[in-house]
C-alpha cells in the first residue's frame, strides 16, 4: 500500500531504549541483565492491586467521567498548596498523555518550548507533533553535581517562547533541583508570562533532599504526575493534571476527543490506594532505592574510565564514558559482551553522546554482578 503519512507522524521515531531492548530480546541471553528499564522491579503495590481487583469484581468497568471519578480527583489534590480543589485536576492515562495534552493544549506551530537536556524523549516528540520548536538548555556540570544555570534558560526566552519544560527530581541524570532554582525560574515564569509544565513522576524518589515544586512560587504552571513509577503500577495508566480550573476545563475536550476517559478500574484502584495508608510502605521502597543508590554509586565510582555523579532522585545515574564518545556503539558492544542492557546517552539529547543512563532497579546482587562486568569491559 503507498500510504502518505503525514508530516507530525513522520517526525516521530521509536526511543533508542527500545531499540536496545528490542536487540537485547533478540539475542536471548540467559544472564541478562537490564540496568535500562525505567521501572522499579518491584511488583505493583499491595493495595493497588487490590483495589484494582475489587472494582474489576464490582463490574466498575464502564466509561467514567471524562475528567475522571470525583473522588479520586479530590484526594490527589488533597495537600496541595495552590491547586487544591477537585476542579483542578484531571485524571489520565499516565503521565504520558498528560505531557502530550498540555503540550498539544499550548503550543501552535512556530511557538517556542524550552526543554532541560538531557531529556526524556516525549516532551520534545510531543512539541515536534505540534509543529512547535523545542529549545534546549542543557545541565551542567560543576563539582561532580549537575546544576540548571538560570542564567542559560533567560538567553534562550524570545517572544516565541510558550512554555518550559521541568522535570525534578529529573530523567535521566537525577538532579534535583534546589529551592533557588525553582524560586528563580518561577519569577521568569511570572514576568515573562510563560507557562512551566512540572513533571513531578519522581517526586518520591528523592535522598537527603526536600521536593519542591514550582507550584509553590508560581501560578503560572501545570503539574503532571502519577502511580507509574512510586508504586510500581506502569501498565495501569494512571496519570493526572493539577492546574487553575480554566486550564482544565480547555484541556478536557482533547482527553475526552482521544480517549474519553482513564481506564476505570484503576482509577477506582488509585482511590483505594491513597485513602489508605500508602505513606508506610513508599518509604521502605524509597529507603530500599537509597541503598541501591549508594551502592551502585560507590561500585561505579571506583572505575577511573567513567565519570560518576551522585544522583540526588529518580533510580537514574547519567555516568560519563571517559573513553567513548559514541554512546550507542558503546551500548551494543556492552550487551554483545557482557549481556547488560544500559541506554545510550544520545537517547536523551545529541550533546549527551558520552554518556550512558543506567537504572538501579535490580536487587542488590544483581547490581553488584552488573558492575562488575561493567568494570571488566571498560576497563
Ligand atoms: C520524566 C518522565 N515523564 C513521564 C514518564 C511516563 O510516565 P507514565 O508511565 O505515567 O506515562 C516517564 C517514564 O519513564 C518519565 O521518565
């Protein structure tokens, strides 16, 4: 068949992470082992799934409202500081189409979208969708820590400029950003009425640090979070957006034109999750993350061919290859080699083609075990 496709469509490409587990599949290795995948290896939380089975059980099966069911819309806003009423949120199919629908609700063709690099690949994919042009300000790096100099992200504002993109604590290096920062740049979102789009998926995977959230200094923002990666729930779909009423009442008609509603059940499932004591048992997962953190920090910075920084968040580490500047090529020998999985750095931006992401999800053992090859094949 000669099918036309159209311009948005051809923009789009499949992320190199699963090219490389596409390939790894493909190979079969019986020792594997994936230090790519972001998710935790946890299974799903207790309560989730429960939840999930009791409203499968109670044939809560049908369309829910478009914005999503009341009560599960309230209590995600329960705490919040500014955006706090049911009204204020919207209920998704994960964090993804939330990205895609903020992005699709804002930018028109030719607006401009900052972008921190390195970065996860859907915001710049939705704002190429949307005929926008995505401007990157990428991190840098000073005293074995990633910093966002303020200062780059002012350079780069023109008249075009719509909306910037944030992500802490932030995919894939990490970095969490500190209360300054947030402050700072919720002041250019004030005076230059610009709108910042926060995703706060990470927000529980944080050490030694405090969460903030420019919803704390700004009115100018939209919040997109979800259950994917703090209890171990990808495959459920359940996202959502906190924003001013108005923007969420111009968004619903996008959600409801894609997809009409969340996937009920899980909705129901997410209610049951956070009515009952979650608090106890994210924190053992995320005390758990802390040790796998610091293990496999003081595994890998031991290897003088790599550069590590300390992640602050996330189960991310964005290591530097002293030796490679081609992250790929270094990706496919590591697997062909030692059967580890690792994403290539230029997943997340063409600057970014020394390093590599790896993910520490795997037990202790497992981790221990992946080091040690890595260490055999740089070295
Ligand atoms: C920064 C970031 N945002 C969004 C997502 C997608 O989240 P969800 O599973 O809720 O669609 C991911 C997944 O890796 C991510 O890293």
């Amino acid at each position: 068949m000669k099918t036309l496709f159209s311009k948005r469509i051809c923009g789009q490409s499949i992320n190199l992470t699963q090219y490389i587990h596409d390939k790894a599949k493909a190979f079969k290795f019986n020792d594997l082992i994936d230090f790519a995948i972001g998710f935790p290896c946890e299974n799903i939380n207790k309560n989730l799934r429960e939840g999930a089975i009791r409203a499968l059980k109670s044939n809560k099966t049908i369309y829910s409202p478009t914005a999503g069911i009341p009560e599960l819309r309230k209590i995600i806003v329960k705490n919040r500081l500014r955006y706090n009423k049911k009204d204020n949120a919207l209920i998704t199919a994960g964090v993804s189409e939330a990205v895609f629908l903020v992005i699709a609700s804002l930018v028109n063709p030719g607006d401009e979208v900052i972008i921190i690099s390195p970065s996860y690949f859907i915001f710049q994919n939705c704002v190429n969708f949307c005929g926008g042009k995505s401007v990157f300000v990428p991190l840098k790096i000073s005293g074995n820590k990633f910093y966002l100099d303020i200062k780059e992200i002012k350079k780069k504002i023109t008249d075009k400029t719509k909306l910037i993109v944030f992500n802490s604590p932030h995919n894939p290096t990490g970095w969490v950003a500190d209360k300054k920062t947030i402050e700072e740049l919720s002041k250019i979102a004030d005076c230059r009425g610009i709108t910042i789009l926060s995703d706060e998926i990470y927000k529980n995977y944080i050490y030694n640090r405090k969460f903030y959230s420019p919803e704390e200094f700004t009115k100018n923002v939209i919040v997109v979070d979800g259950i994917s990666k703090s209890f171990s729930a990808t495959g459920l779909r359940i996202g959502w957006i906190v924003a001013e009423k108005n923007v969420i009442e111009k968004i619903l008609p996008l959600h409801q034109l894609i997809l009409f509603c969340a996937p009920t059940p899980f909705q129901y499932a997410a209610h049951d999750l956070f009515k009952n004591n979650y608090k106890a048992s994210l924190k053992k997962h995320i005390d758990q993350y802390k040790l796998k953190r610091n293990l496999v920090f003081n595994l890998l910075s031991k290897i003088s061919e790599v550069e590590v920084i300390k992640p602050e968040g996330t189960f991310y580490m964005f290591l530097r290859l002293k030796n490679y500047k081609n992250s790929i090529e270094f990706s496919e020998k590591l697997l062909l080699s030692k059967h580890i999985v690792v994403v290539p750095g230029l997943d997340y931006g063409k600057e970014w083609g020394s390093f590599i992401r790896i993910a520490y999800r795997e037990p202790k053992n497992k981790i221990k075990e992946a080091c040690l090859r890595f260490k055999e094949f740089v070295s």
